[in-house]
C-alpha cells in the first residue's frame, strides 16, 4: 500500500481555511483533516475534536516533553498550537492523505521535517478584506485584530517558500483550486 501523502494548508487567520476545507469535504473525500490541539479558548459554535482539541497549557506542555507533537508553536497572543505526531504517522502509513492546518511557522518546519509534503498557503483577496471577516466574526477586541493583520502581513510575506497559492475570493471557487491540487498531486509520479 502506498503512503498517504502530506499537505500543510496556512493562511492567515479569518482567511477562511476551515470553510474552505469544509468546502473541500463536498466535493473530495480522499483525505484526513488533522484536528489540531490548542490551548485557545473554545469560540461560539465550536464543538471539541472539530476542529481543534481544546487543552490546558499544563496539559500541552505535558504532551510537548513526552513527544507527542510533531510540530507545536506559540501564536496569536501566546496560544500554543500543535499537531499530533501519532496521527499523522498513522494516517499516512494507512494510504490517506492528511492536511495540516497550520501557521507559516508550522509549515517551515513541516518542510524541515518531511520535505516531500506539500505546501499550499490560503492567501485573502486584499488586506481590507481580510480585516472585514476579522471583524464579522466578532470574536477578538480591537487590539486583536489588529495583531492578527500584522501577522498576516508576515505570514503573506512568507508564503513564497510554498508550493501553491489559491487566492478565497469565492469559497468554491478556492475549494475546487484546492481540490485541483491534491488530484494532480496524486498523479505525479
């Protein structure tokens, strides 16, 4: 049986990577979204295990010193992130691929990692637009948004060191861009 094949999704938050993702379920149904643990708090509508398990620092820090993390960093404000290393190894031993969604410092050592994955980084239509969906969350004070904006201009600016680019303008649109990506990625040699 051949390995499954390793994606890394970034973007900047509030560009959309969850929707497009849930976009991508519709219509391609040959992989795993990883479900990333954090120490954030729960948001309005979110459920544990979708798409996040929801940890205490202690306890993230306890699974850091045992290994249990494949890569792990501390964004947005001092939340620690992490993608669980047991399910990535067996969900590509079993022949499926598996998305990580992660940030740009993820992805830069999911490259050191396993250069073979596949890098494909979310980007907005435009600054202004990103701000908008930031805003219409209504999810973060003022002084969060505007840290989550400077991080997107330095995650914009580091996306050059991955494979794709797929603009969501259109959810759809963005979804099926991806999906494009993970066929022809299927049929390289």
């Amino acid at each position: 049986m051949a390995k499954g094949k390793l994606y890394v999704l970034s973007g900047p938050s509030g560009v959309g990577k969850d929707t497009v993702l849930a976009a991508l379920s519709n219509i391609d149904t040959d992989f795993a979204i990883c479900i990333t643990a954090t120490t954030r708090g729960m948001r309005t509508g979110e459920v544990e295990g979708s798409p996040y398990t929801f940890l205490t620092r202690t306890d993230f820090e306890d699974r850091i010193a045992a290994g249990d993390f494949l890569e792990f960093a501390e964004v947005n404000g001092g939340n620690l992130y992490g993608t669980p290393k047991s399910w990535v190894d067996q969900t590509l031993a079993a022949g499926t691929d598996a998305i990580l969604k992660i940030d740009v410092q993820g992805g830069k050592s999911i490259r050191s990692l396993v250069p073979n994955a596949i890098l494909v980084f979310l980007a907005p239509p435009s600054l202004d637009e990103l701000e908008a969906r930031l805003r219409s969350r209504g999810t973060e004070t003022e002084d969060a948004i505007q840290v989550r904006l400077e991080d997107a201009r330095t995650e914009i600016a580091a996306s050059t060191g991955y494979d794709y680019i797929v603009v969501n303008d259109d959810i759809a649109t963005a979804a099926d861009r991806l999906r494009c990506i993970l066929v022809a990625e299927r049929c390289r040699r």
